[in-house]
C-alpha cells in the first residue's frame, strides 16, 4: 500500500497530489528509520504523513524529516524529528556487510548501494586502495564483501561521528586487517599514501575536485585508477568535471585515460551526481 492510498480520506484531494511517493528507509527489520521530504504545502500534514509511513513499514521505529540540504565539511543535513523514538542509532544491512550509523550524525546514502557494488566489483585482488571521505565506511565494506583479496583499504573521514562508526563497522564485519581508518582532512593525511596506491576513490559529489592533486598524487608511479564525483546540471552532466580532471593532470604532469562515465542519482533539482572513472599516470 501506499502512503497516499493510506492518507485518502484525512487529507483533501489537493493535498494527496503532494505526498511524497518515495522516502529512505535506514536500518533493519528489527528497527529501521525512514527520512522523508515533506513538501511545503503540506507541513501542517507531516505527523499524518510519518504515522502512514509507520503503519506501512512496522520496523520503522523514527520518522525524520529533511529539513535543509546537505552542508558543512561532514555532508550532513538537518533532520526534524517528526515522530517516533529519538535514538535514531541503527544497523543497516547491505549486500551482505553490516553498517551501523546515525542518519543525524553521519552523511549515508542507501540509494547508492548499486553504485558502490559497481565500483566494488572494478576491484582486483592486491590493490591498495585510497578511499577519501570514507563515511561509516560503505564503499570499504562493498570492496571487501566482493573483492577480499584487496592489499589495504585506506579510509579517511573528517567527521568524528562518522570516524567512530566506521572503526564500529570494521569490527561488525571483522575487516581489522583490511581497512586501515584515518581521523582528519585528506588534504593532510593522504599525503603519508603517496605513490603507493592502485585506485584511489572519491565519493564526494560537492567539493571532490579540489582534492585531486592529492588523488593524483597518491598513484603508484606507474599508474593507477580515479573514481571521481561530481555535481552537475542535467543538461552538461560531464564537461565541467573532466575540464578540471584535464586541467590538472597537465598542471601536474599526468596524462590520463577516460574508462567510464556515468549518471549516478539526482542530487537535488535538476542536478545530477555523476561518477568520472578514468585511469592516470605521469608523463
């Protein structure tokens, strides 16, 4: 059943063209919390809207609503309580790897678990591996899930909430000896990686350029691998990012290889968060 099927009958016909038809759901069946963007026209509607959510899915415990975009230097938005428990900590299953995390804290995205099974699945045994802006630490665990040959997955967060989840989820799924966790700015601590990595990943969609001198960096000599995201209009999805892939690579004596370029999600109206893999060694 859906929310607007529930809702028939409480609101006005004007008001169910406004519920929203999708929201996230983070968590469990024991326990899970949905995040829903309710629209302005119906702020005045949102305990009715977070009560059919709740009768719906029975393992959401908490119902949060957006309440800003995704801002400051740990990616995180501003969510209202609307109904429910306010311990909002949950464990989330996916593919196979557990994360716990709270959607209050930390920046998670479960709509993007078919892109890291993606870019995990590039993965090949003995790499070593820069992960910048790890998070709770997601793409980390879907490169081990697939690929459990990897040398060493370096993850660096800034976030301290997010830096203590991530070294809770390398317990939660036994990887103490794969994933090497790192608290502080990747413009610092990726310096002590430089010239040993095989594939350096950037799963930041706003800012993630300005970090590519040291993405570049990072590569073994010989070569290596670049995920980088990036936001863009929906009309010129990828000249703006691949302009600044180019730009630098020649400022820093790089000569690069387009692999792959893809649509990821919407990011916000009319924006799209791209993916530009491409592959990168010095002249």
């Amino acid at each position: 059943m859906r929310i607007k099927d529930l809702l028939k009958g409480t609101l006005s016909e004007e008001e169910l063209r406004y519920v929203p038809s999708s929201f996230d759901i983070i968590g469990s069946r024991e326990k899970a919390v949905a995040i829903v963007e309710v629209p302005t026209e119906l702020e005045h509607r949102k305990n009715e809207i977070a009560k059919a959510i709740m009768k719906i899915h029975k393992n959401v415990k908490t119902v949060l609503a957006k309440k800003s975009a995704r801002k400051g230097p740990y990616r995180i938005r501003e969510l209202e309580l609307v109904l429910g428990d306010p311990n909002t900590e949950v464990l989330h299953k996916e593919h196979g790897y557990l994360l716990k995390l709270d959607p209050r804290k930390v920046y998670f995205s479960p709509r993007e678990a078919t892109e890291r099974q993606r870019v995990a699945k590039q993965v090949k045994p003995g790499e070593f591996i820069m992960l910048m802006f790890a998070g709770v630490g997601p793409y980390a665990f879907a490169i081990l899930k697939w690929q459990p040959l990897v040398e060493k997955i370096v993850a660096i967060e800034i976030n301290p909430y997010a830096f203590y989840y991530l070294l809770e989820n390398i317990k939660l799924n036994k990887a103490e000896d794969k994933i090497v966790p790192i608290l502080g700015d990747v413009r610092y601590k990726a310096q002590d990686f430089y010239n040993i990595c095989d594939r350096v990943i950037m799963p930041l969609p706003k800012g993630a350029y300005l970090f590519l001198e040291e993405a570049f960096s990072c590569l073994k000599p010989e070569g290596g691998i670049i995920h980088v995201y990036h936001w863009a209009p929906e009309d010129d999805l990828f000249s703006e990012i691949e302009g600044i892939i180019l730009k630098e690579a020649k400022r820093l004596g790089y000569r690069v290889h387009l692999l792959n370029r893809r649509k990821v999600l919407p990011y916000a109206p009319r924006i799209m968060k791209v993916c530009v893999e491409f592959k990168a060694w010095k002249n």
